[in-house]
C-alpha cells in the first residue's frame, strides 16, 4: 500500500515538486507553511474549540443540577441530546453549499456568533420546552462549521499536507473536554451568584465568550489565497503555483448543482460517510457521557468534572502525534483501525467490570483507552475526503456528507446512555464496542475500493498515455491517485 500511495500524490498532467516551484522563488516552502499554519490553524482551531465545548457542556451541566431545575427526567435528557445532532445533520450540506456561494471571513465568524447567542440562552431557557427548541437551534448553526473548516483548509494546502492540519484542528475537540472538565469545576462554585445555579452559569459564560470570540473573528480569519491580505503577492503566487500543480484548489469553478450531484452520486463519498458514522457513535456518547459515567463510579459530581481532563489529555498528545506519523509514512487505513481497536480495549474494560464502583480505577482506565483511540481515529478520518474529492464544489459536499451521515450515530448513541443503566452502562458501551469493530471493517472495505482503483489506473497509464487532454475531470480523471 505503501508504494500506492506515493503515486496517489499525483494529482494533475503539469505536477510539479516544491523544489521545482522554489527553484522559479526566492520563497522557501517549509517558511511559508510555518507562516500559513500559524495564522490559519490557531483561528479556525479556537472556533471548533468553543464549538464542541458549546454542545458537550451539557454533560457537565447535568451534574450541576439542569435536570433537577427543569423538571428533566433521564430520557427527557437523552432527547434533548438528540435534538442537537438532528439539527446539525439536517442543515451541514445547505450550509457547505452556502460557504461555496460566500467566503469564509464573513461565513465562519457569522455562523459563530449565532450558535454563541443560543447557546447563551441554553442558561436563561426556564422550561424543558424551550430548552429543547435551543438545543435543536444550537445543533443547526453548529452544523455549518466543521465541514466548511475542512473545505477552507484544502483551499489552501497541498493533498499530502491536509490530513496533518485536520487532525490538528480536530484536536481542539479533546481540549474542549479537558477545558469543559476544569471550567465547570470552577463556574460550579457560582452557585447562587444572581439567583442562579451552577448549570446556568457554564452555559452562559462558555457562551458569551463564544459571542465575544466570533466578533474578533470577523478580523483574524482569513479569505482564501487569491485574497488573503496577510500575504505578499509573491508569496500569493507562490501557493498559486504550488497548488495548481498539486490539486484544483486554483480553479475558478463555478457553483452548478451536477457537481453537488456528483458527490451524491459517487460510491465512495458514502463511504467516507460511513467511516466517520461508525466513529461518531462511541465519540459522542463519550464526551457528552463521560462526566456521569466517572460520577456513576462513586466519586462527587465535583471530582467527577476534574477527572474528565486526563483522558482527554492523553487523546490530544495522541491525536497529534498519530497525525504526524500517518503523515510520514503516507497511510492512513492502517492507523484508523488500530486506534479504534486501541478504543475497543477500552470498552471491553468497561464492560468486563460487574461492579464498576467496587473497583472504579479500572473502569476509569478504561476510559483512557477508550478516548486515547476514539479522538486519533476521527481526526484521521475526517482529513480523508479532503484529500481524495477532486471538484472543490463535490469536495465541499463530500466533507458535508460525511458528517452528515457520521452524526446519525451520534443521534443514536444520544439514547443508549439511561439513567438506570448506570453505573455498568452496557447498553452504550456495547453499541460503542460494536460500532468501533464495524468501523475496521468499513475502513478496510475502502481501503482495498481505493487501492483497487489506484492499481486499474496504473495498469492503463503503463499501457500508454492516458490523454492528452489538458481539461482536469476531477477525481474521475484516470491521472488521479486516491490517497489510501
């Protein structure tokens, strides 16, 4: 596979190495990508950082007494968990469709300052009703940040160079949890201030500080390339050449509907889906459960929130780091499925304990395997149609997809956490189980659909030249590799 993907870097009939393009630049390429990350990835990284801590807080909430004030029996919570995802499947492609129509300067900070305001609300909502129309809302305007994130960054990075950025900005997911543990420790002492109880008081700062965040947005994200004004025109040039020699990040392409259409109609765009829909389940039913899980253990709600950070920790040093190595090696397949059968060991732990709290450093153990896999396998997964979807509107749909259809897990995983499971939970854990071992069986299943095609355009390249057309066909052009 190796040796495939090498040749899966090739992506156009005029490719051309960074030394070649250096060679017409007095620009140096590993200058201008330190350059790019630090403006690029801090910005958009904040963002999904206040966005994953704005939808997983309510789990901290939970043990700062939302369901005691508003009347919340345990599968009232679970709906309100699902509301949030229903949402955000319902409204990922319109707003993918709508960032291609805009530009990321005003679409990324407008989207966040809505999803700020409701989330705000989540703290003043006096009824259960209300608190389930905010959350469905809150899901909504999130939907439209996490697959325009991923299309913006190939915008601006070669193939070879993305999947690294996206894990990296993945990660702010596991430091949401590790900041969300230690944040609502210390806002649960606000108990009282103004009338209000701890829980309302976690959703009302973590979302004014989203608000204050999305305002200064509007300043320090950037456009694309073309018209980024934190760059030289030379060094514009230079990602110009660079990128049209790799991919068709350049091209002046259109909106059409057909090529929104061809994403929907290609086999491996739902396998993409697929991949991330058997990781959503056991992603979300851990950050939006591990606080109750840890609690259910025997320790305080307070401990319970502290002890959330260290595994969280332990899959943010993991993200990073699988990234950088998938990245050297140029596999990808291979490192998914061993992170999710690192997160299976962690579950057959939990489940293996008849009597979780007679024990409860095992089965807090066991949560370090479980997100120390869960979090490297999602970041891995989701960098995969960025690199491989050819047609920036397709890809923009594809990326979509992809969560779209991964995030019905997480729609049924919100209802397999029940309050008289606990403390053994071995409903959700075997679904998270079961999901974790499906996904190293779709994620070999297209592995061996790229590698097999990879291999077909090989055999016809080595038979005689492919075309001599300079028009790209996207990732249907038989001089396209897929990156496996």
């Amino acid at each position: 596979m190796a040796s495939v993907e090498k040749k899966s870097e090739k992506a156009s009939p005029d490719r051309l190495s960074d030394s070649d393009v250096e060679a017409h630049s007095h620009i140096k390429t590993s200058a201008l990508l330190r350059k790019l990350d630090l403006k690029l990835l801090p910005a958009v990284s904040v963002l999904y950082l206040l966005s994953f801590l704005d939808r997983s807080n309510i789990a901290n909430a939970r043990l700062d007494g939302l369901t005691t004030d508003l009347h919340m029996t345990g599968n009232q919570y679970l709906t309100s968990l699902t509301l949030f995802f229903i949402g955000y499947v319902l409204f990922e492609v319109p707003w993918n469709v709508a960032l291609k129509r805009t530009t990321p300067k005003i679409w990324l900070p407008t989207i966040t300052l809505v999803w700020g305001i409701i989330a705000t609300l989540m703290g003043v909502s006096q009824n259960l009703a209300g608190f389930f129309v905010v959350r469905f809302f809150l899901g909504a305007t999130e939907g439209g940040l996490f697959p325009g994130v991923v299309f913006y960054l190939s915008m601006w990075y070669k193939r070879a160079e993305r999947q690294y950025r996206v894990s990296l900005f993945f990660s702010a997911a596991s430091l949401a949890g590790a900041f969300g543990g230690i944040l609502a420790y210390g806002i649960g002492f606000m108990k009282g201030v103004g009338g209000y109880n701890g829980w309302r008081w976690i959703f009302i700062i973590e979302g004014l500080v989203t608000v204050v965040v999305s305002l200064a947005a509007y300043y320090f994200i950037a456009n694309y390339p073309d018209n980024a004004n934190f760059l030289r025109e030379d060094e514009r040039a230079f990602i110009h050449e660079r990128l049209k020699a790799d991919s068709d990040a350049t091209n002046h392409e259109g909106f059409t509907w057909a090529n929104v259409g061809s994403a929907l109609k290609d086999p491996k765009c739902w396998l993409y889906g697929l991949v991330y829909h058997s990781l959503s389940l056991p992603l979300y039913t851990l950050s939006l459960f591990l606080p109750t899980i840890i609690k259910s253990l025997g320790y305080t709600a307070a401990n319970a929130q502290l002890l959330t950070v260290p595994p969280y920790a332990l899959a943010f040093i993991l993200t990073a780091s699988i990234a950088v190595i998938s990245e050297r090696v140029h596999i990808r397949a291979p490192f998914i499925m061993g992170s999710a059968l690192f997160a299976a060991i962690g579950y057959c732990i939990l489940l293996s304990q008849t009597d979780p709290t007679h024990k409860p450093g095992v089965s807090y153990l066991g949560t370090f395997f479980a997100a120390g896999g869960i979090y490297p396998a999602v970041a891995l997964c989701l960098s995969w149609p960025a690199m491989n979807v050819s047609g920036q509107t397709k890809r923009a749909t594809a990326n979509a997809m992809q969560i779209s259809i991964g995030n019905l897990g997480a729609v049924i995983g919100t209802q397999l956490y029940r309050s008289e499971d606990g403390p053994r939970y071995v409903l959700g854990h075997s679904f998270a189980l079961g999901y974790l071992l499906a996904n190293c069986i779709i994620v070999g299943v297209l592995w061996l659909v790229l590698a097999r095609e990879n291999r077909r355009r090989d055999k016809v390249e080595s038979e005689g030249p492919v075309t001599d057309e300079i028009e790209w066909h996207g990732d249907d052009d038989l001089r396209w590799r897929f990156s496996t």
